[in-house]
C-alpha cells in the first residue's frame, strides 16, 4: 500500500508540476485560454494535483512512523 501511495503522490505532484508549468507559458505567450480551458482554471488544477501528491507522499511518511 506504501509503495502505490509514494508512487502515486510522485505521479500525481509531477503532472500538477507539469500542468501548472504548461498554464504559465501559455499565459506568458498571452493566450488567455489553452485546450478550451482558461489558464487561471489549468494553474488551479496544477495547484490541486501537487496538494493531493504532497498529502499521499505525507500519508507514507506518517505511516512509516506508526510501522
């Protein structure tokens, strides 16, 4: 269960990396929507996808400690 959760939370931070990063660019290019989205949308999404990964790799390390 460990390894899915650390795995997981690795996947999960790095996509909302790679989203957020995608988001700024092309807000930086001065389009205000990407892939019918708006950039503010895909920058909050990216935010949300590093939360849940930073609370899955916490839910490892939390574990590790009670084992």
């Amino acid at each position: 269960m460990n390894t899915v959760l650390l795995r997981g939370g690795q996947l999960i931070g790095l996509l909302g990396i790679l989203l957020m990063l995608v988001s700024v660019y092309a807000r930086f290019a001065g389009k205000f929507t990407f892939g019918g989205y708006q950039t503010g949308t895909l920058l909050l999404a990216g935010m949300g996808a590093v939360v849940v990964g930073c609370f899955f790799l916490l839910w490892v390390i939390a574990d590790r400690d009670r084992g």
